[in-house]
C-alpha cells in the first residue's frame, strides 16, 4: 500500500485542506493501492523533513511538496511512477 501524508497544522488551515482533496482525488485512480493520511505537522515524524512551511505532501518517503498545494494529476503521476517501480510486471 502506497501511503500519502499531508502535514500541516492543526486545526487545518485552507491550503492543507485543499491538499489533501487533491491527493484523495488522485488516491481514487488507485482503489485499494494508496492511502491518505492528514497528520499535524508537530509530530516528531514533521522534524524529520526540516522544513516548516505547510501543506508538506509525502509521495511513499518521498517528499513532493512544501508550501503550495499539487494538483491530482502531478500527484497521479508520481504515484504511476512510484508503484511501477514497487511492483515490477512479472
């Protein structure tokens, strides 16, 4: 399962929100293959990726975005990318 996070502040602020209905938009292309998480950026997970600007969008590790909201279609297609090279065809 590929996971995506969003961390931003809590309560959410409006550009977080928007994020993460972008990566669910992008998640439905994916039934059963990624998940979305919202997480409050003060976690200790948030000090591992030492940047402070909110939303902050995690692709699996990677780190794909600090400060402005990506549109489901990039994100679609960092997901085809990531879980090609996941899942190998056999």
């Amino acid at each position: 399962m590929m996971l995506i996070k969003i961390l931003g502040p809590y309560p959410s602020c409006a550009p977080c929100d928007l994020a993460e209905k972008e990566c669910k938009k992008a998640a439905e292309k994916f039934p059963n293959q990624v998940q979305v998480q919202h997480l409050d950026m003060m976690t200790a997970e948030f000090g591992m990726y030492k940047v402070m600007v909110p939303p902050i969008i995690l692709v699996g590790n990677e780190l794909i975005s600090t400060g402005k909201v990506v549109p489901a279609e990039r994100i679609i297609s960092i997901l085809e990318t990531q879980l090609k090279s996941s899942f190998p065809p056999v």
